[in-house]
C-alpha cells in the first residue's frame, strides 16, 4: 500500500508541476484515521487557513482565491470563523476562470478552554452538511447577541449604537471584534485597530464582552462528524505559557484532535521545533497556514510555511485532504481505500 501510494504522490507532483488543473474534483471524504505513507515530496504551496470577507478578511472569495494563484499556491482552505459561507464564491469563482488551484473546504471554529479562546480549523468539511450547518449556526448566534451585547455596552462610552453597521462590515458573515475595531477606526475613535482593542474592547474595557464559545472537544466532534480533520490553530498566539501549551496540546489530543499547525508566517524555525515536538509527543501530525486576512507587509498567501523534511504534514498522514487528478486517481482508488 506504501509503495502504491508513493508511486501515486510522484505522479500527484508531476502532474502539478506540469500546470496540472485542479478545478473542478470534487473532494472526497475523509477516512477515519491516519494513514501514515512513506515520504511524500508535493513540489506544492499549500495554505490551510486564510480568511475571506464572510468573517474577518478583507477580500471577497474570488479575490482571495485570484490573489492565492498570483502567489502560485496550489491548495488553499478557506478557513473562516464559525461560517462556511465563503466556499461557494471561491469554488464558483475557481470554476468560472479556470484556476489552477484546488480549495479545500475549511471553517475555524472558536472555543473556550481555561479561560482562553482557543481556535480549532476544520480541513475538508463535508459544507453541506445539515447537522454542521445547523451547529455552525448556533456559534453565530452566540456571535450576535454578543455583538448586540457589546454595542450596548460602547453606546455608554460615546459610541453612537453600531451593530447594523459591524454587521454590515461582516458581509452577513460571522461578526468578530475586529469588525467593531475596524468601525471604531472608521468612525475616528482610534487611529488604528490595535488602539481600538486595547482602549475598548480588551478584558476590562467599555466593549469587552466575555465569550461563550463552545468546548474543544465539541468543536473537534462537529468537525469530525462532518468527516473533516481537526487542527489545533497559530498554538503560539495564545500567548501560553509552556505548561498551559503542552496541557493544551494533550488535552487536544486526547479529544481526538488531528494536527497542529506547525508552520505560520512569523514562526521562527525554533519555534516551529517545539510545537513539531510537543506533536510528536501527543500523536499529532502538523499543518500549514498563513491565517491571511488582508494584503500586509508581514503577511501573504503561502508565504513562510516552509517545513523540515522529518515533519509529517497533515495532508501525508490524510492523502485524501489533497484530491489527486483524475488519472492518478482512477489508478489510485482500489489502493487508497
Ligand atoms: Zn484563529
Ligand atoms: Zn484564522
């Protein structure tokens, strides 16, 4: 099976490195569990996570995708907050101009764990599915009466009542407190997004309202039941401290979590070890992402997601993640199972 699988990656590699089209296959579900193959070398740039303007992104779908090929990336997941709203445009947007790029069908889910929100990206959601769907909504529920909750609270602080124009700013998408920064700053309140956070929305301020989200283990059962793949998203942003990061990984892991991403634009290659060893050490395999929302100085689509060899990428451990071109695949499919 190694050995079939091998074959089938270098003519997955081939394939893409003769400009291969990748629209139009239609993804295919997941398998149950990891199925560890020999080493896999994708000459591709793959990017699992990135934001659309259906959650807090700057673009639209089909300009995310159009700017993801600009910068040759060959796989994206659109990767927005507790919506999957964003996957139609892309794919649609793919489809119509013949993009040479696969999307991959992802979502981010916020949960509360000890007091800190901690985010889980699902890869190769079923987005159809009902019963997802109808839990998704229940996360934006929690995001609307939050939001409802914080304009109140900012109306007392010299806010004239903002929910329909954050709303707005959300593309009838999920509603994030960066929608509240961004108003903030168009309205003249602060100069810049970081101002808005730390004058009115961090805990103790006007704005601050505590979350409500979802378990980890909830998020990773929603995301697995729609035959996706969970991973633990940016673990160095939680500003953690070790002890709290090597609980957060195992308790990650012992709720079934598949993968942690390893590699993000501002990792140093040190730090890209310790999270590859605390993997390791809780069975857990490593993903890649840039979390883009907009075009900026320090961050673009596929950019810095380099890997060392010896790291086994999620899409190595879930050969399926990644759909392989129809000929490699009608050769493939009694071998992949
Ligand atoms: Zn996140
Ligand atoms: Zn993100």
């Amino acid at each position: 099976m190694g050995k079939s699988l091998h074959g089938f990656a270098r003519r997955v590699a081939s394939s893409a490195a003769l400009g291969f089209l990748w629209h139009n296959r239609r993804f295919r579900r997941l398998g149950t569990g990891p199925c560890r193959i020999g080493a896999m070398s994708l000459a591709m740039k793959i990017d699992l996570h990135s934001h659309t303007y259906f959650s807090d992104g700057l673009l639209s779908p089909a300009e995310l995708v159009e700017r993801a090929v600009g910068q040759k990336v060959d796989v994206l997941a659109i990767t927005d907050h507790d919506t999957v709203l964003g996957l139609a445009p892309a794919q649609q947007a793919i489809t119509e101009a013949q993009l040479p790029i696969q999307l991959i069908s992802g979502v981010e889910i916020s949960t509360s764990w000890h007091e800190f929100e901690i985010h889980i990206v699902g890869l190769g959601i079923d987005a159809n599915d009902p019963v997802f769907l109808q839990r998704l909504a229940t996360q934006q529920q929690r995001r609307i009466e939050r939001a409802q909750e914080m304009a109140r609270r900012l109306t007392k602080h010299q806010v004239p009542d903002c929910f329909e124009d954050v709303l707005a700013l959300a593309h009838g998408g999920a509603i994030t407190r960066t929608h509240f920064a961004r108003h903030l700053v168009n309205i003249g309140k602060a100069n810049s997004l970081s101002g808005v956070f730390k004058h009115y929305l961090a805990r103790g301020k006007a704005g601050y309202v505590p979350n409500n989200w979802i378990g980890l283990s909830d998020a990773i059962a929603w995301i697995h039941d729609a035959g996706g793949i969970a991973v633990l998203a940016h673990p160095l942003k939680y500003k953690l401290n070790g002890k709290w990061l090597t609980r957060l990984m195992q308790e990650f892991s012992l709720a079934k979590g598949n993968a942690a991403e390893v590699a993000s634009p501002q990792q140093t290659p040190v730090q890209k070890r310790e999270i590859w060893r605390l993997c390791q050490q809780f069975s857990l395999v490593a993903s890649v992402g840039s979390d883009f929302h907009q075009p900026t100085a320090w961050n673009e689509l596929g950019r810095g997601l380099y890997m060392t060899d010896d790291i086994v990428p999620v899409w190595q451990a879930y050969p399926q993640l990644i759909v392989q071109p129809e000929s490699a695949s009608a050769v493939s499919s009694h071998t992949v199972g």
